[in-house]
C-alpha cells in the first residue's frame, strides 16, 4: 500500500439531505469508526466481516455524547476503491451532524484526506491508471449523456488498453531492434527495413486516429460558448427562454430591458453549450447601457459562434449593420426572427443588406418556436460538422494527453525519416524509446508527484 496514513473527509456535498456520508480510507479506518460506533445489538466493527452494512450510533468517546444515528459500511482491503480498508459512516444529511462526525474521526487518529486523495490512493495502490482517475472526474463532471457513456467507457478502461496495445506494440519492434544492434551482421535478416517500416506507420497511424476523435471529445468535456447577439427588442431573451424551455430571461417590449449578460448551459442533440444573452446593442442612453453594449461586444468576439437576430419583416438598418461589423460570418448563424408575423420580406432583399457569406442563415419565432429545429440541426452541424451519434471513435482526453500523444506521434514519425536517410538501427532506437516513453507516461509510470498534484488538484475533496 502507497500510505499508512489514515484519511478522512466528507464524501457528499454540504447541505439538507437524506443522507451525508463520512469516508476514512486506510489501515485504522476500521480502528477508528470502531472508536466512534456503538451498536445497540454489541456488534464490533473490528470483526465484522468485509462489506457489510451496520446499524448503530456515533458517540463522542470522551464525553459519552451521542452526535448521530448511522449505518454504518465496512469494506476490507484489498476489494475497495482505495485497496485500503475502507468505512463510509452514512449520517443523517445536515451539516451539523457531518462535520461533527468528520471532526470525530480526526481527534482520534486520521488526516483530513487531500482533494482527490481517495481517488489518487487508488492509482497508486494499482486499482486503476492514471487515465482512469481522470475519467472519475469526467464523469462527476459529465454535461450530457454522451459525455456520460464516454466517461464511464474511460474508466473502464477503453484508453488505457489503447495504450498499453500501442506501447506493447512498440516494445516488440525495440526487442527486434536490440537483436539488430547486438547482431549487427544479421540486421537484414533479424529486422528487415520494409518490414519494421509497416510496424511503425501503423503505430503512427493508429495514434493519429486516436487523436483526430480526440478533438470532438473535447467539445462533449468542455462545451462551447454562444453568444445572442442583435438590436434592442429584437427577440433574444425570448429566444434564450425558448433554447431554455424556461422564463429565465426578463421580456419586455421596451428597448434596453436586458443591461447585462446573462449566461445558462444547455444541451443541443448532446453537445453542452454555455449560451449567453446579451444587451441589446445600439447608442447607449446611460453608462449602464454603455457598460451593457461593451460586454455584448465583447463577449460576442470571445464566443465561438454567435447567433444574430434581425427582424424578418423590417429592413436592416445601421444598428444591424454595425453589429455586423463586429462579428466574424464564418461562425456566426443569422436568424431572421419574428417570422411569424405578416409583411416578411424576401429574403434576397434582407440578405442584400446584411451579405450572404453568413455560416447559416434560418427563418425563425423565437416567440412560436418555428424554425428552432432547423436552428439546433445548424449549430449541430457547425460544430460536429455532422448529425451526433455516439460511435468507437468518440474518446475524451485532456490538453496535456493529446500533447504526449502528439509527441510520441513525432517521436515515430522521426523514427522513420530516420530509416528514409538509411540512419544506423541504434537512432532509430533513439526515437522509438522516446516515444514508448511517452505512452508510458500516458499510463501513468514513472510520473512526478508535481503531475499527480495537477492531476488531483481539481478533484474535490472526499473523492
């Protein structure tokens, strides 16, 4: 076992519930709730066996004080999360109850556990690969379905045996070459050139597909940023309450009613959005219209697509047009809006105002709704550059993951412009350890306890 410190934190978020739950992990868990446990049936948690469930009170040792009524679960190592001895003392869900139960547990023998420490001590115990911790934070962090069922397919462990198949790969071709370079009148016959030039382009190959799924991976982890954008009263907020389904958003038919940005997530055909309205953008009357209209161009250029409205059935005019201005039409949809009323005019004569080289143009109510189907199958489109649907390709990895794959990526690729020059087979060895280094770090070997604290350092704590 990595530690044989005892760590304890509240595994549930503060608040009114149910139940809150109070983990120790290590080798006096079981010691220690024992301390704190009275049964009103005599049972001994020290002799209890492995996960099982008990019914009981917390008790302060040194007053007699009795704090909650709890069930109490006892999992002994090595079959537990951690591989450590393992007690989740489950309390009634007030805050009260929690932090005296915690408070108890480190009077009498354990540490507060570090954020993400659980989760870190089951890396390093051997439960699980460094990809899989990350994946338990993916999924707590988990937007939509999609990025769900990704998440628990990496924690179980679809990356790390693309690895391991890849660095497995690489280190039969490394075993070949160390023949070579011992046996150097052989190298022909021990690792033929054509032959060893297929094994790594597939390896090239594969890692290269690996990293071009990456990308849509992560969209569904981190979402994109949408931005309304338009005139005074020309629809947003009636259109961020329709994407919502909800009245998030004030609506009224007085201009400048929305002074600030106002921002919800959503989810479109499974890709997370972080949509913001924002105030409508003409001569500010007031410095807190100013202020509004700054933040509205602002976050207009910081999104990666902008929805602009204009009215279907009046004629652009110089607000539309310097509004225009101010975004870029390769990602920016242009929504003719209160379609539904009469007078629309043709479409060719709003386009001649406005241009035509817009990502996408729709006709749609915000008020009614029309057209907000063809408006989700667009920004679908935009991003994925197609309907989604989750297949084997779709995998969720981090800056840093794609970076070493990238690298150990070039590693090949160095590798074989090496054998083009007809280089000795020691350099192309070079190449290749570099790269099966990489894919080793990936796995988490050899890593630095600065990496893990990055690694760990988001997770909370009691995780």
């Amino acid at each position: 076992m990595h530690s044989r410190e005892t760590i304890s934190a509240i595994s549930t978020p503060l608040g009114k519930s149910g139940i809150g739950i109070v983990r120790l992990s290590g080798p006096e868990a079981i010691d220690i709730a024992g301390k704190l446990f009275r049964s009103p049936h005599g049972v001994d948690l020290a002799g209890v066996e492995t996960h099982t469930l008990h019914y009981g009170f917390i008790r302060d040792p040194d007053t007699g004080g009795r704090m909650d009524e709890v069930l109490v679960s006892v999992m002994r190592a090595p079959s537990t999360y951690t591989r450590e001895d393992i007690v989740e003392i489950n309390c009634h869900g007030g805050i009260v109850p929690l932090r005296e139960t915690l408070e108890l547990t480190h009077e009498h023998g354990a540490r507060p556990a570090d954020p993400g420490e659980f989760t870190k001590r089951a890396f390093l115990n051997g439960r699980i690969t460094l990809d899989q911790a990350k994946s338990v934070k993916d999924l707590v962090d988990a937007k939509t379905q999609l990025s769900l069922e990704l998440a628990v397919e990496r924690l179980e462990g679809r990356f790390s045996e693309f690895l391991s198949r890849v660095r497995e790969e690489l280190t039969s071709v490394l075993a070949e070459i160390e023949v070579a370079i011992d046996f150097p009148d052989y190298e022909d016959s021990v690792v033929p050139r054509d032959a060893l030039r297929g094994k790594l382009e597939k390896i090239e190959g594969d890692i290269d597909d690996f990293l071009g799924s990456s990308r849509d991976g992560k969209i569904l982890k981190e979402g994109h940023r949408v931005t309304i954008v338009g005139k005074p009263n020309v629809g947003k907020s009636t259109l961020l309450n329709r994407l919502l389904k909800e009245e998030r958003a004030i609506v009224s038919a007085t201009p400048g009613t929305t002074r600030d940005t106002i921002e919800e997530e959503i989810e479109v055909n499974g890709i997370p959005l972080a949509v913001t309205d924002t105030a409508g953008i003409r001569q500010p009357e007031n410095e807190i219209e100013k202020q509004g209209v700054a933040r509205a161009k602002e976050q207009s250029r910081k999104s990666d697509l902008a929805l602009f409205l204009i009215e279907a059935n009046e004629k652009p005019g110089p607000e539309d047009r310097e509004i225009a201005e101010e975004l870029d039409d390769e990602k920016t949809i242009l929504l003719l809006n209160k379609s539904d009323l009469d007078g629309n005019l043709p479409r060719s004569q709003l386009l001649d105002k406005m241009g035509e080289d817009w990502a996408e143009v729709i006709a749609i109510s915000a008020k009614t709704g029309s057209g907000l189907s063809d408006l989700e199958d667009s920004i679908t489109s935009l991003i994925w550059g197609g309907e989604i649907e989750k297949d084997e390709s779709l995998v969720l990895l981090d800056v840093q993951e794609k970076d070493l794959l990238r690298k150990a990526k070039e590693d090949l690729a160095d590798a074989l412009e090496a054998m083009d020059r007809g280089a000795p087979v020691d350099l192309i060895e070079v190449h290749l350890r570099d790269a099966r280094e990489k894919l080793g770090k990936l796995l988490g070997e050899d890593v630095s306890e600065e990496i893990l604290g990055r690694v760990f350092a988001d997770f909370c704590v009691g995780k």
